[in-house]
C-alpha cells in the first residue's frame, strides 16, 4: 500500500517539473531582469546602446548558428531557404558587432560531423557559401573587414577554396574588423594539428620538449590569425546547450550564452540582450576578484 | 517530570529517522520510474557558490565550503542510486592557486581532512563501492595531500561498481599540453624503435612523404588515451551552479557534446531537484545525441 502511495506520488512528482522548470534553469537569463531600452539605440560606431558601456564589450565573440532547418520547417520552407537566411542573418549580425566596436567575430559555419548530413543538403551548402562569398568580396572590401576561413578544408570542392583563397587574399590588410568562419572545422582536429605542428617543429630542432606549454600550443591552433584567439562571449542559438565541438581549448575562459531563439530570428534586440548578460558577469578566472 | 525533555527528544529523534527513511524510500521510486529512460553514464560538476553561500548566510570564511562538502555527498549519493556509473568533480583548479595564500591554505586544510575521511569504514567509498581517481598535477600540492591522494586511490582501486573523479590541482589545458607531451615522446620513441630517420632533402617528393607519415604517427586516439581522463568516458551532462555559464578551463577536450546546465542554486543549495531536471532534459535529447555519438 505505502509503495504504491510512494509510486503514485513519484509519478504526479514527474507530470508536475515542467511547471517547476522557471525555477531551476538559468542562464545569463534569470540574472536578465532589466530590459534593454530600445528606444535609445544609435547606430554608429561611437555610440553603444543604452545600458551597454564600450568599456565592457567583448573584443572576441564567437557564434554556433544553430536552427536554420527547424527555422525553414516551421516558415515551410525548403531547407536551403533556412541557410540563405542564415547566411543573412550572420552578415547582419558581424556588422553590428564591428559597430559596437568588437574586434572580432568567429562563426562556427560547418562542423566536419556535418559531412554526415545527407548529400544534397551538403552540396547545396557547400554551394551556398561560394556564393554567398563571392558576392561579398567588395562588401568586405568597401566595410574594410578581414575575413579568414580556418577549418580542415580537406574535402571541400576546389572552387569554394578557390574563393576562400581570393577573398582572404583581398581582405588581408584590414586590422580593426576580423570576421572568421569555421568551415570543416572540429576543435579536437584543431588541437591534433597543433600537436602535429610542434612535433615537426620539435624534429627539425626548432622547439625543445621543455618549451611545450599552453602559450605555445595556443599558437599553433587554428585561431592564430587573430590576436584575439579565445572569444570573450559564445553565443549558441535554438536552445541546445553544448559546444558541439566548436573552439574547445579556446572557450576555457569563455561566457557562454545559450538563447532560444533560431538563428534566422537572432535580430539586433537578440544580440544587445547577450552583450548585456555578458557585461553584467563577473569573470574571476579562477581567482577572487 | 524530569524524564518529559528527554523523551520528547527522543520522540522528535524517532519522527524525523522515521521521515528521513520515507523520504529515502520515495526518492529510490522516484528513481525506479527515471531510470525506465535511459541514464546519463557520466555526470561533471562544478561546484561553484560556496563562498557566496557563506556571504548570503552570515556565515564565517570556510563554513560555505564546509556546506558545500555536505552538498556534495548528497549529490553522490542521488548520483550512485540513480545508477550514474562515474561522477567527476571540479575540487581545485591549478588557477585557484592565484586566491589569497590563506584562503588557499585553508582550502587544502579541508580537502586533507575530507581525502583522509574518504577512507573510513562509514564513508560513502565503503556504502558504494567507489573507485577513487586524483586528476590534475598533483606534484603541485603539498605532500601530505598529495600522499593522502595517492593512498585513496590505491585503497580503492580494486573497487569498480561505481567511480569518483576528483579533479584537483587541475585545468584543462594544462591536461591537454600533458597529453600532447606524452603523444610526442610516444611518437620520437615509436621512431626511433621502428628505425626511420629525419629527412634533410628537401626535395618535395621527400617532404611530401614526410608529411603523410606525420600525419599518420599520431592520431586523435593517441592524444585521447594520453589524457587523464580518458580513465573515464566523455561526461554526458556538466552542471555547473551559481548560474555562471563557463566552462573555467574544465574537461575542455571531453565535453565537445556534454549538455550544459547551469541552474541559478548556489553549489551548497543544490539538490535532487536539480539533477532531475539535468537527467530528464538528457533523456529529452538522448535520441539526437546517440546519432551524434555514431557519427564521431
């Protein structure tokens, strides 16, 4: 009798959590309890947003654009619709950033696990970025925002890295704005390579085994491009909260921030609600402030 | 008349075993009915709030980690019941050995205290049967730590229903750089047993087959079974509370697909509730994410 109380006790206990769920999770979100002022806004590169202080921006953030299929499906859309929305969405997004005087901006674009995708939905991709990159080589130009592709680059087709070449080519010189996009990128292939890197190097004599630490592995990764290499802000989109093995030895220190929202809908109001959850953390790095 | 205090004491003793046993017995249910879904192998920790629980309470300096010890053998516990095979927890980072050398001392005072109390008969290693692992550069501890962590782990090695991996003196990159370390010698050793040599040529045949045989010598597993962690499978849910989203250079390498949460509680506020919403939004996902694992 009492075990069956118990059993059917346990059971209203589990209908009953997903009332309880605003209590338990909480992310930059549950500290939100002011709302950004809308109003104030002004678009320049001198002026932050109400509530927003220069002082406090992020000089790295990084993005996972998660959502884009669910984004098509739910606007019934064809899934490639959902990618060009992204692809949209991301330009936006890097622009404003650079506004708001952030330095740099990564974008996790394809992730090497993302080959396992269906073909077609690969292809159309892998045609998407070529181009979408084409077509902005002279909005990067006349913007004046370095663009850099980091990832294995192995299988992709021979005319995106063509492109990727040219418009990496075109963009070098540019130093205050810096756009990096993630293609075929895995963090642990990232640090494999590194590793590799300071094998050769340690072989041809030009590093000793007692000079491996974490500054010279950090050199050798992938995000050795910028001078910012570990994002300050992550911002991972559509509610999932992982990494999906984006930047893992460069997230270390990294503010994360998990929205809700499809990529295709993170608007500007989105992005000013991110940068104030991160203005307003306390990051100790392991130490008392 | 005398004898009444005493006997309501022990009246008062008798209800509140008798609704702790209630309370056991409808949380082991509880979890019956969870565990008919699947369940999470690995769980990670960051125990991050003790201080600020201290503050909150009005309570003196080390009281909040003292709270936060209790927290985390109730955690344990709900873990080992629930059949969470191995629990790893975020105890000492080696940048924590930047806080106030006193704060720092007391710290190691505590975790001495608690490594020594893992080894008696009433402790929870004894109730569940745990194998106890020390990751992190332990050289960077004092030596009676670091011998009491050395004798935990060997009185507890032949145990294997359950595994505890406490992380102190530890971050990640300082484990990777380790792994990667290990992987180089590996690799020299592997070369000059199997008796190649360095190329000087640089004729681009020659460096061309250079490469590919670089790129052969070490693989991902070579790193991965280099790690400290790789005693352990990839956690499959990281709780970190305070409601700090950061990882704080903790099982980087291992958590590429580990789901986050980050509930508000401060770390010696946490309970059952918590870990029921992490395992149930695990089982909400567990589908997608088994179909991730297959594609790695």
């Amino acid at each position: 009798m009492l075990s069956l109380l118990c059993f059917l006790l346990s059971l209203l206990f589990l209908l009953l959590l997903p009332c309880l769920r605003p209590c338990f999770s909480a992310k930059g979100s549950l500290k939100d309890k002011k709302k950004i002022d809308k109003g104030t806004y002004v678009v320049g590169e001198e002026e932050p947003p109400k509530g927003l202080r220069r002082e406090l921006m992020p000089r790295h953030v990084a993005v996972i654009m998660d959502g884009n299929r669910r984004w098509a499906k739910q606007a019934g859309l064809l899934t490639s619709q959902g990618y060009e929305a992204g692809a949209k969405r991301l330009i936006e997004f890097a622009e404003l950033c650079f506004k708001l005087g952030i330095n740099t901006v990564s974008a996790f674009a394809f992730s090497t696990e993302n080959w396992e995708r269906h073909k077609i939905e690969v292809k159309s991709l892998m045609y998407l970025f070529q181009r979408y990159l084409k077509s902005k080589i002279q909005f990067f130009q006349s913007k004046e925002i370095r663009v850099s592709v980091i990832g294995n680059l192995a299988k992709i087709p021979e005319s995106l890295l063509g492109i990727i070449t040219e418009i990496e080519d075109a963009t070098k010189s540019y130093k205050k704005k810096h756009l990096i996009l993630a293609i075929d990128y895995s963090g642990r292939f990232d640090i494999l390579r590194a590793c590799k890197s300071i094998v050769k190097k340690s072989e041809q004599g030009l590093i000793r085994e007692e000079d491996v630490d974490e500054t010279l592995l950090e050199r050798e990764l992938q995000t050795k491009c910028t001078e910012f290499p570990s994002p300050d802000l992550l911002i991972r989109t559509s509610g999932e909260q992982r990494i999906s093995n984006f930047f893992l030895w460069q997230l270390a220190y990294s503010e994360l921030f998990f929205s809700p929202v499809l990529w295709p809908d993170f608007d500007k109001d989105k992005l000013l609600e991110a940068l104030a959850s991160y203005q307003r953390r306390e990051r100790r790095f392991g130490c008392r402030v | 008349m005398a004898e009444l205090p005493g006997q309501i004491r022990r009246m008062s003793g008798g209800i509140s075993q008798l609704i702790e046993q209630i309370y056991g017995f409808s949380r082991r249910c509880l979890f019956r009915v969870i565990s008919m879904g699947p369940i999470p192998s690995h769980l990670a920790f960051i125990m991050d709030g003790n201080r600020r629980y201290a503050k909150k309470h009005g309570l003196e300096d080390g009281s909040g980690h003292k709270a936060g010890f209790s927290a985390l053998m109730s955690m344990l516990q709900y873990c080992y019941e629930l059949g969470i095979k191995y629990v790893t927890i975020y105890a000492f980072s080696i940048d924590n050995f930047r806080r106030q050398p006193e704060e720092v001392q007391s710290l190691m005072d505590l975790m001495l205290e608690k490594i020594k109390s893992l080894l008696e008969k009433e402790s929870i290693v004894h109730q569940y049967g745990i194998r106890v692992y020390f990751i992190g550069n332990l050289a960077l501890l004092n030596d009676q730590v670091r011998a009491a962590a050395e004798k935990v782990m060997k009185t507890t090695a032949k145990n294997s229903r359950v595994v505890l991996l406490i992380c102190i003196a530890y971050n990640s990159t300082n484990e990777i750089v380790q792994a990667v370390k290990k992987s180089c010698i590996n690799t020299s050793d592997n070369m000059e047993a199997s008796g190649n040599y360095k190329h000087e040529d640089r004729d681009s045949d020659i460096e061309g087959t250079d490469m590919e045989n670089q790129e052969k010598r070490i693989q991902l597993v070579d790193i991965e079974e280099n790690m400290q962690m790789s005693v352990a499978p990839n956690p499959d849910i990281l709780i970190r509370s305070s409601g700090e989203t950061r990882l704080s250079n903790f099982l980087l390498w291992q958590t590429g697909n580990t789901q986050l949460f980050s509930p508000a509680a401060l770390w010696p506020e946490i309970g059952l509730r918590h870990l029921l919403w992490a395992v149930l939004n695990f089982q909400r996902n567990h589908s997608y994410l088994e179909k991730r694992k297959k594609q790695l």
